[in-house]
C-alpha cells in the first residue's frame, strides 16, 4: 500500500508543478497571450471530468493499474509537448491531454491504492489523501526552487520527469497485484 501511495505522490507533485508554474511559462517564456492560463484550466477542466468517469470503465475492463500506466504515460508525452508550445491552439490541445491524463489518475487512484488496504480502507484512504497534500506541497516548494535555478520551461520538464517517475514506480511493484489478488482470495474464502 506504501508504494502504491508513492505512485500517487508522483502524480501529486507532477500536477502540483505544473499548475505552479503554467501561468508564467506560458505568458514569460511561451509568449502567449495573457488569457492562455485562463483558456488552459477551462479546456483541462472540460476534458478532465468526462475523463474521470471513463476511467473507471476502463478500471472494469483493463484494470486500476492499467489505467495509471496509461495516465502516467499521456503526463510525460504532454508535460514534454508543453515545454515547446509556442501558439494558442497548441496549448489548447496539450491542455487536453493533460486533462486527460489527470482526469485518468483521479478517476481510479484512490481504488487503486485501497484495493492494497487488506481491509483497512481508512487507513488507505489516509495514505491516498496524504500523497497528494505532500505532493502538492513538494510541488509548491520544488517550483519556486527549480525555477530560481533554471526557468519555468525546466520546471515543466520537471514536471515530465515525475510523471515518469510514478510510471516507473507503477511498473517496478506490478508483482502486488499477485499478491494483493491472493489476499482477496483468502479474505472472501474464510
């Protein structure tokens, strides 16, 4: 359950940078118009809520992990696509993908780590709802410090990296889900 959480701090952070520093990548650094930040959050916001709910059909058929793979997946490809934006509708677009993967992430995460509670789901609900307030405050902080050093572009690629990094934490642990299974089993059996 502990590395599951830390798959969701990973997505934490990764947003957390992300919506720390968009506004000011894309009007200082991108050039854009100074509604984009505005335009960004309505078209992530209108793909992500429809993403959120077929995520959890996709959970059905292919199952939690799948759907984080896929979401971890869009992040990076997204997160490296809007460190070169450079016009409105291509914002426009990578703002979908990154409603998209969000909207993937929200939709099964909290199943995903409760499913590896072993029946004490508040306690994995604890974790889940921990990840993301530690991440967002990771993300807060790493911002301010990576954009001091470099520029908010690198925070973005930052952003990316951390993406892969829940990708990567997600693929190493694959093997719980065999052991998670066999504790279900048991459970329902006794």
């Amino acid at each position: 359950m502990i590395v599951e959480a830390a798959s969701c701090l990973f997505f934490s952070i990764t947003n957390s940078l992300y919506l720390s520093a968009m506004p000011l990548f894309f009007i200082q650094e991108a050039g854009l118009p100074y509604f984009a930040p505005g335009l960004s959050m309505t078209t992530n916001c209108f793909v992500e809520v429809p993403a959120i709910f077929t995520a959890t059909y996709l959970a059905k058929r292919w199952g939690e992990r799948n759907v984080l793979y896929l979401a971890a997946s869009i992040a990076v490809m997204t997160f490296l696509t809007i460190a070169e934006v450079k016009t409105v509708p291509q914002m426009v677009l990578t703002a979908a993908f990154e409603g998209l993967y969000y909207g993937q992430f929200a939709g099964v995460a909290i199943t995903f780590v409760q499913s590896f509670s072993g029946g004490r789901i508040g306690r994995a609900t604890s974790m889940y709802m921990n990840s993301l307030f530690l991440g967002g405050t990771i993300g807060g902080v790493a911002m301010g410090l990576v954009a001091s050093a470099f520029d908010y572009r690198a925070v973005i690629f930052f952003s990316a990296s951390c993406a892969l990094c829940a990708l990567a934490t997600l693929f190493m642990f694959r093997r719980s889900d065999a052991k998670r299974d066999t504790l279900i089993a048991e459970t329902t059996r006794a």
